[in-house]
C-alpha cells in the first residue's frame, strides 16, 4: 500500500494502529526538517528505525521526516484535532543534524 505526507499527515499500511502528526522543527542547514510525533495504541510496538525504514521506499526522500519521536498522548482541542501549536512548543529546541 502506498502513502504519502500531505497537509501533516502521514498516510501509511494499517499495519500498526497509530496516531501521528507531523510538525517543521529548526534544521541548520535547511531551516526546517519535518519531526513525526506518534502515539502507538495499547499493546503495539515499534523502533523509530522501524517506522523510518517502512517509509523510505513509500515516500520521496525529501517528505521523510528526520526524526520520530514516541509520545504517550498527542494535545488535542476540544473538538478533538491534534494542537500542533502546543507540539511545536513542547519540541522547540529540538534541532536536527
């Protein structure tokens, strides 16, 4: 099954049960690099080389992200969307190399 990143989302196999949101982080070269922020479901498992690896030959090189990182809960508003605003303050000073 194909996937892509569009609009934030990560479109993926339904292999795993996930929430994911995908936000711009600071890169010293390019500005900004894309940072994949997941919440697996109860019982699930994966490694970020995992999560990196199935998406390399699904999506083009420029949309994978640099990093995932694994969250217990993702900020939601009280109509339920991911608060990707609360997401960049939380990973601020995160930087990739």
């Amino acid at each position: 099954m194909q996937g892509r990143m569009q609009d934030g989302k990560l479109l993926v196999s339904s292999l795993l049960e996930y929430e994911a949101a995908v936000i711009a982080i600071s890169h010293p070269r390019w500005q900004e690099r894309s940072l994949l922020i997941v919440r697996l479901h109860a019982g699930r498992s994966v490694t970020r080389d995992e999560m990196l690896e199935y998406m390399a030959p699904r999506l083009a090189k420029w949309w994978l992200p640099d990093d995932v990182v694994f969250v217990e809960n993702l900020p939601r508003t009280a109509t339920g969307k991911v608060q990707k605003t609360k997401l960049r303050e939380l990973f601020a000073q995160r930087a990739t190399s």
